[in-house]
C-alpha cells in the first residue's frame, strides 16, 4: 500500500521549538563543528531520541528542491533594469527560467511571475531568495509553488 505524504511550507517562527533545535543539529552536523549526534544534541538541548524522531520530517526547503520546478512571485518597480537584474541573479545561481509572465505596470509596480529549474544551481534556494530581495527595486519576491 503506497503512503501518501502532504508537504507544507510554513513559517520557521511559527513551527514549535523542537523542529528548530533539530534543523540546528542537522546544520551542525552537515557543517561538520559536531562530529557526533550526541555532541551536537547537546550543544543544542534536545535529547537524542527526539532528534531521531523528526530528523526525516523536518528539512530545510532547499534539500527538496533539487532538480525541481520552482515558481514566484514578485511585485518589482517599474524602472528600467530591475526585471533584468533579477533574472541575471537567477541566471548567476546556475537556475534554468522556464517561464517569466509580467503584467501591465499599474501605479509603477509591475506584477511578475517567474517558474525555474533547480537542478543546476550552485546555491540553496533560499540563498537565492534572500539574494533577490535585496536588490534594489524589489519590492516583494515570494515562493509561490514548487513541483
């Protein structure tokens, strides 16, 4: 019998304690500053069995997005250059744009969605994200849906 699975996005503030300590060990173990889970569960605050209990069901968006059809949405400002700084971000990030859909500017915000392909980039997504919204002209950039 095949077991469906649901995923969510959600929030890392609103997420209980427990899933954050785990995400930290995982990092400090990936990062190699804790060679062992008992050192790193430690260091955290968890015990050891609450750490086995999650590690599979919780993950960072990037680790499920490999090689994945990712689409956002991004409200920009109508000046010139800032569609196009944004997909050169996307591009530098190794990212394959699939699709980019922009409307009509309507009071100097132009409403933009653009789909990419993951499997190449040299970056965690959420890297790119946080990239993308610093430049300047960015006035929203969400994840919209991921398949």
């Amino acid at each position: 019998m095949r077991e469906d699975k649901n995923f969510y996005i959600i929030d890392k503030n609103v997420l209980p304690e427990i899933f954050l300590k785990v995400m930290d060990v995982k990092n400090l173990l990936e990062s190699g500053r804790e060679k062992t889970v008992q050192e790193a569960v430690s260091k955290v605050g968890i015990s050891r069995s609450a750490f086995y209990k999650y590690r599979d069901a919780v993950f960072p968006l990037y680790e499920n997005t490999r090689g994945k059809t990712v689409t956002f949405a991004t409200n920009l400002d109508d000046t010139k250059g800032v569609l196009s700084c944004v997909l050169n971000g996307i591009a530098s990030a190794g990212a394959n744009i699939l699709t980019i859909n922009q409307n009509i500017p309507i009071n100097g915000i132009a409403m933009v969605t653009i789909s990419i392909e993951t499997d190449a980039m040299d970056r965690d997504l959420g890297c790119l994200v946080e990239e993308l919204q610093q430049i300047d002209g960015v006035q929203t950039f969400k994840i919209i849906a991921r398949e």
